[in-house]
C-alpha cells in the first residue's frame, strides 16, 4: 500500500488564495521589470522583450495557478 503525504493543516481557504494571488502579481511583475531593464540596456526603441517576458510572466503564473488549485483540491 502507498503512503501518502499529509496535508498541510491550513483550512483558511481565503489566505491561500491571497497568497496565490501575490505570487501571480509578483511574477507578472519580476518578469515586466526585467524586461524594462533588457530593453533599457539595449537601448530598443520598442518594447519588445518587455512585452515577451511580460507575457511569458503571464503565462507562468497562471500555469503556477492552476498548478496550485489542482494541488489544493486533491
């Protein structure tokens, strides 16, 4: 028989959701901030790579997200 790992004892479902929440707005944020400093750097007239890292940003956090409530529902 397999044995399984215990949960976490924290049933306050509205502060994990919080913390979910901040992590989301923090990569979203890392990532636009790096991609003002590469363009700043390089001098592009374009956004460009703040544009890609924001959306690469975006994209991460949300599979974060749905990696999460998957983990939270099991």
């Amino acid at each position: 028989m397999e044995e399984q790992t215990p949960k976490p004892k924290n049933d306050n479902k509205f502060l994990i959701f919080m913390g979910i929440g901040f992590q989301m707005i923090a990569i979203i944020a890392v990532s636009a901030w790096l991609g003002q400093l590469i363009d700043h750097h390089y001098k592009n007239p374009k956004p460009y790579v703040t544009l890609a890292l924001l959306l690469f940003g975006t994209v991460g956090s949300i599979w974060q997200l749905i990696k999460q409530v998957t983990h939270l529902n099991e």
